[in-house]
C-alpha cells in the first residue's frame, strides 16, 4: 500500500482502531441483553455500508439491498442445516448471494437499464422473495434437512469453532465476530473506494458519459461494485440471524427496504462511517420508541427523512465534516487579523 493510499485511508484507520477498542470492551462494560442487541445492530450497520458502497460511490440507487441481506441470512440457514457447521455456510452463503446479484446485475447494467428501472427492479426482486417464501410453510417446502418454515421462518444454527462444528459461540463471543466482521468491511471499502476500481467508480457516479467517452466500460464496473456490496450485504445477514437466532420472511418487506435508504440519506452518501452511526442511532432510536404507545415508529421515521432531505441533505457526516473545515479556514484569517491590530496598538 502507497503513502498516498495510507493518507487517504488514515480516517478509516483511526475508525476502525476506536471500532477494536470498543469490541473489547463493551462485553466488560454492558449487560448480556444490550449485547446481543448491539449484535443485531452491526448486522443491520453492515448492510448500510453495503448500499453506502453501492449508492454513494456507485451512484446506483437500489431500493432492494435488503433482497441480498435476507437471502445471504437464508442461504447460511439452509446450508448449516445441511452441512452441520457454519464455517461453510458462510461462504456459500457469501457466494451464492453475489453470484445471484451478478446474474441480476449482468441484466440490468448490460441492458442498459435507466436508474429509476433499476430502483423498481430491485425493489420487486425484495418484495418477490416475501411473497415467495411466506408461502412454504408446508413440511413438503424443504431443502435438504431444513424446513423453510413460511411466515415463521426457520431457526438459524449458531455459529460454531472453525475446527470443531461441535462447539457453538455464546451471545458475547457473536458478538465479536460480528464486530469483527463490520470492522473488516469497513476497512475493506475503505481501501476499496481508494483503488483506481474505487476512483472509476466515483466518476462514473458524477458523469457515466464521460467516463464512458474516456475508456472505461461502465456496465462492468458498476455491475462490480454492485455485486461486492451484495457479498457485503450477505455478511450483515449472515450476523442478523445469528444475532436473532432465526431468519423470516419479514427480513424482506418494504419497512426494512425503506430503513436502510433512510440510515444512508441520514448519514450522509458519499461517507462510510455516517451511515454506520445512523444505523446505530436509529435502531435504539425506534428500540426506544417500541415502548410507547403514543408516538408511531413509521410516524418518526418519515418526520426525520423528510426534515433530513429539506434541511440537512448532505447527511450528519458531510454537515460536520464541511463544518469542521470551515472553521480549520477561518484559523488563519482569524490569526493575521490578530497579529495586524497587534502590530497596530504597537505602533
């Protein structure tokens, strides 16, 4: 890795390094409850990174990112069942996820599919795998040795020892590799958006004719970043149902396509950290809310999207950075102006 690569990735960096710290110690610090509630979180922080990558870098808008975090969270249900042990499940599940979005995405790209067909396209693949799979209910909708379970969903195996399948984690021990898992994806398309694959991408996102006229084959990159965000995507789903313990269909339905624009618009595109803090912010923010009975989640929900959108488009991240840099500026202003009436009274 260049120096010039290190310097730009130095923010990521520093985030990951205070990511390490909290991994080990929020076990010593926080109840078990908040534990496997904070694991849950990760899982969902991990799918907003994957459309941070895919809408902020790539400029593809896609209202089904939850479509990928589901049937990652599916695919390792069923192939744990099967396999009798995770370490496998994982990458199948991984795998397949991404070779599903680079068959969707070869048809959408590659067909010169506008964005806003695009966004609907995804958006029904989502709404497909509900109605689908709410459906199987019966003992006759099996795949292997796992029932698919309908609108109950099926029990997910934990997580085991890669070298012994017989030994399972404990909620804390989930806990750290999911935050493992998040800290690594993270520092991951850090890296990522700083490559020449990254800096494509990020013109194409600005002007696709340009780039195009320039050489590169837009359909292949965006149908590579697309599919690197769904494998990230997989992941995420991969930590939710073994943070919840079991996957449903609900995992697919429109409250949770919607949720994770939203955590991206909060946070602000074109960042990575703003919509993992917006994922955590608005998870125990509705967490909160679920134990009243006077203000409705969806109701609060909308309020902030829309005051976000009118008052703070650029997101929380963007706002603060451009905030910071602004009075990094005035120093110097502020500093001769001083020096100036100094040597003024002195005179």
């Amino acid at each position: 890795m260049s120096s010039a690569m290190l310097r730009q990735m130095r923010p990521t960096l520093v985030y990951a390094l205070l990511g390490i710290v909290f991994m080990f110690a929020a076990p010593h610090v926080l109840q078990l409850f908040t534990i496997i509630n904070l694991t849950t979180a990760i899982a969902l922080a991990i799918l907003a990174l994957s459309l941070a990558l895919i809408w902020g870098y790539g400029g593809i808008l896609c209202f089904g990112q939850v479509a990928f975090f589901g049937l990652g969270a599916y695919v390792y249900t069923i192939s744990a069942i099967n396999i009798g042990g995770s370490t496998w499940a994982i990458l199948i599940a991984v795998l397949l996820t991404s070779a599903f979005a680079a068959a969707l995405g070869y048809f959408i790209f590659f067909g010169r599919v506008s964005d806003v067909y695009l966004g609907v396209i995804t958006l029904t693949v989502t709404l497909i795998f509900f109605s689908l799979i709410r459906r199987t209910s019966g003992p006759e909708y099996k795949i292997g040795k796992a029932l698919l379970g309908g609108f109950n969903g099926v029990s997910s195996p934990p997580i085991n020892l890669p070298w012994d399948a017989r030994t399972f984690l404990f909620p804390e021990q989930v806990f750290y590799v999911a935050m493992a898992a998040l800290i690594l994806c993270y520092v991951f398309v850090g890296w990522l958006v700083n490559t020449k694959f990254g800096r494509v991408c990020v013109s194409i996102r600005e002007n696709e004719l340009r780039s195009e006229l320039l050489g590169y084959d837009v359909r292949l990159y965006k149908l590579g970043i697309f599919t690197i965000g769904a494998g990230i995507a997989a992941v995420g789903g991969v930590m939710f149902c073994n943070g919840v313990g079991r996957i449903t269909p609900d995992v697919f339905n429109l409250y949770n396509a919607a949720l994770t624009i939203i955590w991206v618009i909060v946070g602000g595109r074109g960042t990575l950290i703003g919509p993992i803090g917006a994922t955590f912010a608005l998870f125990y923010l509705t967490s909160a809310l679920g134990g009243q009975s006077v203000l409705n989640n969806n109701l609060v929900l909308g309020v902030i999207l829309i005051v976000f959108v009118l008052l703070v488009p650029k997101g929380v991240a963007p706002t603060v950075i451009d905030w910071v840099n602004r009075r990094r500026r005035k120093r110097p202003v502020r500093s001769r102006r001083r020096r100036r009436g100094r040597a003024e009274d002195a005179r």
